[in-house]
C-alpha cells in the first residue's frame, strides 16, 4: 500500500497468472502459462507486460490428405495474378489439407506505458511480439490464393508448382471437389 493507506497515490505492483492444461489424442499433452505484471511507481504511470505461451491443434479437414476444392482459372481473369515472370497462365489451385501438419506454437509477450496524469491528458504505449512455431495458416478466398502466384519464387514449389505433371493435373480435374 502506499503512504497512509491510499494505493492510487503510490507505487503499486501486481501479478496476474494463468494456465491452461490439455490433452489431445494426435498431439500428446500441452500446457500453456500466462504471466503479466502491472507496476504503478506513480500514480499517473503504469507499465506493463506480459509472456505466455499458445498452442493450435490443426482442424482435421486440416489434416485430410483429399483436396476440399480444388479450382481453374486463367490469370488474366485475376489482374495482378501472373506470376512476376510475365504473361498470363492457366493455373489449377488446390485447397486442401496436410496429413503431416504439425501443431502451431507460439511465444507472445507484450510490454506497455499508461499514462493518465492531471489535465486530463491520456497516452498508451504498447509493444507485443509473436513468435510462431509450425504456423498454420490459411488462405480464406480463392481470390487471396491468386495473388500468392507472383509470389511463387519466394513461397517455393511446395505451394507452388509450374507445370505440374499431367496425372496429377488429371486426377485434380476428376476430384468430385473440382469446379
């Protein structure tokens, strides 16, 4: 407590914790803890921070090897698509899952200045950082999936891959998901 009892005028510190157990069958046991602290050594001055971690569990249509769709277009129908190399293409775009996808992970941690002084004068300061693991991520709309194709040096034949073998195009086209 501060200087006669009254906390809002003096240096104040405190703790919050937080912790989360679970267990999944694919993916063993996680545990995931949480800590901030709040420090007021003024009365108009607080700093903050905090450091946890998280865990994701990929979604089983994640991990399902059989395409959920799988799309045709011809770049010129998405202007800004061709790739960087020039010149419209016909591209066929899967979207599907990864039966070796692993759980995302992720450190996050976060620090902060609050400022409320006298005059009514307010400021917030705030800096976080994320730090991932096996990210999953997703491409919500077939019309993000277009503009990732100027990106395919940097993304890699993984994502994307010219001029793909003609059986794989056609078992792609035969997929009852193809439309």
């Amino acid at each position: 407590m501060g200087p006669q009892g009254n906390v809002s005028s003096g240096s104040r510190l405190e703790l919050t914790l937080a912790d989360r157990n679970e267990h999944y069958s694919d993916f063993g046991s996680t545990n995931n803890p949480k800590v901030g602290l709040a420090w007021r050594p003024l009365s108009a001055l607080k700093v903050r921070g905090t450091y946890g971690t998280s865990f994701v569990a990929p979604l089983l249509k994640d991990l399902n090897p059989i395409p959920d769709e799988v799309a045709a277009f011809n770049t010129s129908q998405a202007p800004g698509s061709a790739p960087l190399t020039g010149g419209d293409i016909n591209a066929l775009v899967i979207f599907g899952g990864n039966p070796n996808l692993q759980p995302q992970t992720a450190k996050t941690w976060t620090f902060g200045l609050d400022w409320d002084g006298n005059g009514g004068f307010k400021a917030n300061l705030t800096y976080f950082d994320v730090e991932y693991s096996d990210r999953i991520s997703k491409v919500d709309s077939q019309y993000q999936t277009f503009f990732t194709l100027p990106l395919a040096n940097i993304l890699g034949p993984k994502i994307i891959q010219f001029s793909p073998p003609a059986a794989l195009v056609q078992a792609l086209v035969a997929s009852p998901t193809f439309m």
